[in-house]
C-alpha cells in the first residue's frame, strides 16, 4: 500500500477530528513561541490530587520536571496512574517535535525525544495560570482548556549569547537564564567567558588566569563617548570554578540547552596577556583593558602561544560536552603582528599573502586541533577574511554578507546580525531608557527578521543553522538590566527561530506578550515594556498617533500639560500649523499604562517644502528619509538610531532644499553628531551656496555646547533671499591611527535644517 505511511501531521489532524468536541471553535492559544497547529477547542481537564502521570522510561525527564512544576506552584500532589501520559511517538518526525492534546478525561504528550516532550512540557505549562510560576496557586484544582498542539521548529539552532567578561554574573544568574531559555524553547546558550576586560573561567594548569586575568583595575563609568572618560577606580572581576561550570552545564543539559563557550583567539585577548605577557608579540606587561572597544595587543601566534591555547582548550572540552566551540576571531587589530618580527618571518616561512592569511593560519590550526578532538569550530564572521578554515560554522555579525559569503562555499552559517539581534541596543526611543551602547532594535524588528537571507538559493539556505540574539554587557552592570535588555525581545527571538512564517503575525504575537507580562512578573523577570508607549509620525495629514496594542485609548494635550482622564482622546492627526508641543499616554478604562510620549514640532521655512539628496542615506540609519531633515522634529540628543538622524558613511552629502518660491532667510542651524568611539564624526567643512551664488560655511555654534559634546551644533546667519539652498557637507575623511576604527571611513550623523 503505497499510502500507509502518512505525514505526521495528516494523521494528527484525523486523530484530531474524531476526538475534538467543538470542530468550528478555533480559537488561538496564548502560547510563544507560537506552535505550528493549534486548536482550542470545549471542555476542560482538571488537574488535581487524583491526577496520576505515567510515561515511557525515555521520557521520564519530561514527566519529573512537569510534576515538579506543578508540584512547587502549587499545593497538587500527583499520583503515579492514569491522567497525564508520556508517550514515546517514533511516528513524529523532527526529534524536537511534540504532540500535545489536552481532552475532558487526559493529557497525552507525544514525542520521539524527551526533548520533544520537555517543548510540550514548556506549552502546556504556557496554558497553566501564572500563580505556578511563583508557587502561589492556591486552589486544589485547576483546569487546563482542551487543547491539541502539533509542533516543530523551524529552525534547528535558536540561540542567545551572554558576556560575562565585561560584566560577570552569578551562577545562580546563569541558571535563571538558562530557565528563560528553555521556557521559550531556545536550545543553545552561547557563553562568552574571555575577553579583553576580564577572564572568566578557571583553567587549572595557567593559574594566573585566575589570580591575574579575571581582574580588572577600574572601569570605565558611563559611555564610551564621554569626553573626558571617567573611571571608578575598583577592582573589578571574578570568575566561574571548574565546578560551577560543570553545575551549569548539567543544569542546561537537563533542559535540553547545549552551552556553547567562547574562547576568543586572537583578539579580545587583553585579559590573558595581562597573566602571560609572553603570549602577546612585545612581551611587555600590560593590564586588563578597563573600557571597551578593540584592543591591539592580540595574540602572537608562536608555538607557546599554542601550546597555551590548547592547554585551555584540553581543559575547556572536558567541561563542555558540546560538538562546537566558540573561537571567536572577531576584531583582531593586524599592528602587533605588522610590527613583529616573529609574525613577519611566519608570513614569509608559510607562504602566506598577508596578516589576514596569518589569522587564517592560526585559525585553521586551532580547527584542526579541534577537530581531530571530534569538535567543530564556530567563529564571528572575521574568520573569513584570508580564508575559511575547512570545517569552520560562521556567526555572521556585521550584517548579513557573512552568511552569504560562508553558504555560498557550503559552512555552516548562524545569524546574529548587529541590525536585528544585537539586544545591547536601545529599545525605545525614550529618553528615560538606561544607558546603552547605541543603536535602535525595537521589537518589532527582532520579530520581523528573517534569518535566510534572500541572496541564498533553496539549497544555499539549508547551511543557514539558525538564529541568536546577543547580549554584550559593556553597560549592563546588573542582572535585573540583563533581564530588561532581554525582554521582552527574547519572545520575538523565539518566535523568529521556532515558528514558520505563516504562523507569525506581530499584531497577535504583541496581544500575546501583553498576556505574557503576567508569567513575567510572576517570575520575577524584570522585563522592559514598551507596549503601551506611543508612535508619533507626521504625515501629510498631520501628527498621527499609534499604540501597539488594541482595545486601548491615547489621549493626549497640546499645552505641555500631563495627559490625564479629562484630555482629548486621539482619533485623527494633529494640524500642524505652528510650534506645537504634543503630549500623550495610553490609558485602559481609568488606568494610565505607558510612559508620557512627548514631541515637540517646531515648522520653519523648509518644512513641508522639496529637499532631495545627491546620496541615499545608509540603509540601517535612513531615519523618515531626506523629508527627516525639514520636518520640524530634531533628533535625540543621546541616540543617532532614531527616525531623524540620517546616517552616511564615508559619503560627501549634497543637500538640495526648495522652498518653493524666493524668501528672506535669517539665519540657518543644523547638528551633527560626533560619537568617535562609534566611527561618528562631525564633517570635515560645510558650505552653503544660495541662488545668487554665493557661497558661505556654516561655522561651529558655540552658544551651545552639547553637555556629553557629543554633537556638535553649526549655524549661520545670512539675511540673504534665496528659493533654493544648496549644503554640501564633507565627509570628515578616513578614521585617524589611535582611534577606534582608525583607517574606516568615518560616519557622518545629520540632523534637523532649521531655516527661519
Ligand atoms: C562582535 O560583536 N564583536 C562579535
Ligand atoms: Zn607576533
């Protein structure tokens, strides 16, 4: 019989007909990652002390840790017997695949794997009330809607990264993170225990590691772009025993999350020069980097310096089981090794072209010891550069064409592009957001990506593993701001990487994060929120007005006054005519939810008017467009990812305004922004040139100083008429030796054209 063996989910749907009591009630369930096939339909189970759990022996973990659960939040006793089964299912294909069905008289959880099971454990836990999650359920039964769930992921690798040498965290952090994780069905965590700023693992046979690299004099307060930096004068440090490591690692294996380390090699390794000065080209002392960035002094590749590398790693596979290793390879500056006579003569005695083939070499090395270990390397896209190492999976950070360089030569590829995954960056765009490193990843955008990138054909695609979000924790100093950084993005992660397309809508994936608050606060997660807060865009109608989630009001006030229950509510655009000054918060019936928003418009002669651009701005900091420039809304003066800064790199920017007939121009302002740690700098000169024209710079305004002087603000004053105004602006040139990015091309930041 050709058709007996049919698709998992064919029979499921029939199995599924003949039990359901109410077929046209379909309902979505409140569940994320958002599961593959999902129907709710009538009737409840009722869990109590009568309750019995059975399972086959291969599923056991899955069974223990569900009683567990139910058994710390709540005061229900389960019984062994009939009631909630275990089902080992060698019919359902992907081995991290379940079958949930909850009906009025069980619970059957279906699996081939007892990690498909703990994903059922992880949804059906998702339809238990909140109380659970803090032991605080109090009634002697409780009732579970009937339900049956067909799921798979989408993609086999779904990730999230924590740094633990900028900032070190406890074990007992670790853990929770852990126990995030694997709520959201994540199966790997990418712990980055070694950089410039601190060691964090104890490697028994290089003790120094300990007494010497996992410490820092000071660091660094505030951003990196202060002027002038600060430090707070502490030692800083630590790190995880040998022991503590292994606890963590069982401790992740039991929720099916493989712990994947990070050894850098061979920049951000400041830290371990810091312990053995012979591992670097000069061989002087040096300490542990106190602020961030990227650090020359890197690892010399002689034979100590190998032999030292594989002495950590022997002692780094025996505590982590995982097939990969992290090597990272990311931002290693090439000075030392130009400058060194050992590295030059390797160049030479190897044949190989330049110090981007020597890191290569290195690399390629450090593979092959690897991998004659029965492991696999994963590195940070830079790993390319000079030649993939044969075996080697690529992390793609600095956008995507990492990922479609490595799939093109058949590696292996993970996606973690800075634009979408890097949860270091701002949330929102409010001013009250704790410091960050910069950027602007709102959820939306973490929930939107899609990680195949469109370059790659069908077959290309299939080297794409998956997805990981990453966390560095330059300016995260605490655990409860891990957590705020993390959440709610990790929900938009998960459902990105577990859910197929069609299964993805942001609209209902954000109805079921607000759900999901309560599991949050019920956990003690200190999630940000930022649904309740409120877009603002000028339109041609005037000022619209948008919240995330329904059923809500905005109100709002045009006198700068707090909006309260006696403001207008928001039902069509703001005319905008004159200075305006629009404040707004969302309320629930009597309730205030979100944060004040607050916009100031202030129209002069160009806004509204034609501008246009000899250059399009840089695709990741295209703002609203060149109409940014003229629409009365100055940028932030903490963040250049926001919609009005327009962002070029490298570019000379011609600016062409009309105002649509000739008027009488007093003075002109504009602002740029000038974040060198960041590769900003404010331009090289900026002329104006009128109808007649004439030609004039605009000149530093020194009336105002920005207070971090991280922008810089020009003006002019004319008293010229002029219909057309034409602003080039140069670019300030290549990034000066010294300075981070020292030989890129330098951004430049553009703000508001205020023209009176
Ligand atoms: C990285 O962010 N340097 C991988
Ligand atoms: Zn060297």
């Amino acid at each position: 019989m050709p058709f007996r063996k049919l698709p998992t989910l064919i029979v499921f749907i029939s199995f599924l007909s003949s039990v359901l009591v109410a077929q046209n009630e379909i309902t979505k369930l409140p569940i994320i990652p958002n599961p593959s096939i999902s129907r709710l339909s009538e009737g409840t189970f009722s869990i109590n002390n009568m309750t019995g759990i059975t399972f086959d022996k291969e599923l056991e973990a899955s069974a223990n840790y569900l009683k567990d659960y139910i058994e710390k939040g709540s005061n229900i006793r389960l019984q062994k017997g009939k009631g909630i089964f275990f089902i080992k299912d060698n019919s359902i294909k992907n081995p991290e695949g379940y079958l949930l069905l909850v009906i009025p008289g069980k619970i059957e959880i279906k699996a081939k794997t007892d990690q498909g099971a703990f994903y059922a454990v992880q949804s059906l836990r998702q339809l238990l009330p909140e109380t659970f999650e803090n032991g605080s359920y109090s009634s002697k039964n409780v009732y579970i809607p009937a339900t049956s769930i067909f799921d798979e992921p989408k993609f086999q690798y779904r990730g999230m990264h924590l740094d633990v040498a900028r900032h070190f965290f406890s074990v007992e952090f670790i853990k929770k993170y852990i126990d995030m994780l694997a709520m959201l069905k994540l199966n790997t965590f990418h712990w980055h225990l070694t950089d410039d700023q601190g060691w964090r693992i104890e490697i028994q046979k290089y003790p120094k590691l300990q007494e010497i690299a996992a410490y820092r004099n000071e660091t660094l307060i505030g951003h990196y772009n202060t002027d002038p930096q600060q430090f707070d004068g502490k030692r800083y440090g630590g790190f995880y025993t040998q022991e503590e490591v292994k606890e963590v690692v069982a401790y992740a294996k039991s929720r099916h999350i493989t712990v994947i380390p990070e050894i850098e090699m061979p920049g951000h390794a400041q830290a371990a020069i810091s312990a053995y000065p012979e591992l670097g080209c000069t061989g002087e002392q040096i300490s542990a980097a106190t602020k961030w960035g990227v650090f020359e002094d890197i690892f010399c590749p002689k034979e100590e310096t190998f032999e030292f590398l594989e002495g950590v790693l022997d002692e780094v596979l025996d505590l982590f089981p995982s097939e990969y290793i992290h090597i990272g390879g990311d931002e290693a500056p090439k000075t030392r090794w130009k400058a060194c006579p050992h590295c030059q003569n390797l160049i030479k005695e190897k044949g190989l072209k330049d110090e981007h083939e020597l890191q290569s070499y290195f690399i390629t090395r450090m593979e092959k010891f690897l991998n004659e270990k029965g492991r696999q390397i994963i590195g940070w896209d830079e790993i390319l550069e000079g030649g993939l190492a044969p075996n080697a999976t690529v992390m793609s950070w600095r956008g995507t064409n990492g990922a479609v360089e490595a799939a093109k030569q058949h590696h292996n590829v993970i996606m973690t592009p800075t634009s979408h995954l890097y949860f270091d960056y701002y949330q929102s765009e409010n001013d009250d957001e704790p410091l960050a490193i910069g950027g602007f990843l709102p959820l939306e955008k973490v929930y939107n990506f899609n990680p195949i990138p469109k370059e790659l054909s069908d077959e290309e695609a299939k080297f794409v593993l998956g997805a990981q979000a990453n966390l560095w924790t330059e300016y995260i100093t605490t655990e409860q701001q891990v957590e705020y950084m993390v959440f709610p993005r990790m929900l938009a992660l998960s459902e990105m990487v577990w859910s197929k397309p069609e299964n993805k809508n942001y609209d209902d994936f954000v109805q079921r994060v607000e759900h999901f608050h309560k599991r949050l606060d019920a956990l003690g997660i200190n999630y940000a929120n930022h649904l309740y807060e409120i877009e603002g865009n000028l339109t041609a109608n005037g000022y619209e007005l948008k919240t995330l989630t329904n059923g809500k009001n905005i109100r709002y006030s045009l006198d700068g006054s707090e909006p309260n229950l006696d403001s207008k509510i928001y039902s069509n655009p703001i005319p905008i005519n004159e200075n305006t000054y629009i404040k707004a918060t969302v309320f629930d019936d009597g309730t205030k939810l979100g944060n004040t928003f607050s916009q100031a418009i202030n129209p002069h002669l160009a806004f509204g008017k034609k501008i246009t651009l000899n250059v399009e701005p840089n695709k990741a900091y295209s703002g609203s467009g060149a109409t940014g420039l003229i629409n009365g809304i100055s940028g932030s003066d903490k963040r250049f990812g926001d919609k009005e800064w327009l962002g070029f790199w490298g570019d000379d920017v011609e600016i062409t305004i009309d105002l649509g007939e000739e008027k009488q121009i007093q003075w002109i302002k504009t602002r740029f922004y000038d974040a060198q740690g960041q590769w900003i700098y404010a331009p090289k000169n900026i002329e104006i040139t009128f109808d007649d024209g004439r030609r004039f710079p605009m000149r530093p305004d020194t009336s105002i100083l920005h207070p971090k002087k991280s922008i810089k603000y020009v003006s002019i004053v004319t008293n010229i008429k002029s219909r057309f105004l034409k602003i080039k602006v140069k670019n300030f040139g290549t990034i000066p030796e010294g300075k981070q990015g020292a030989g890129n091309k330098a951004w430049t930041f553009i703000d508001e054209i205020i023209i009176k």
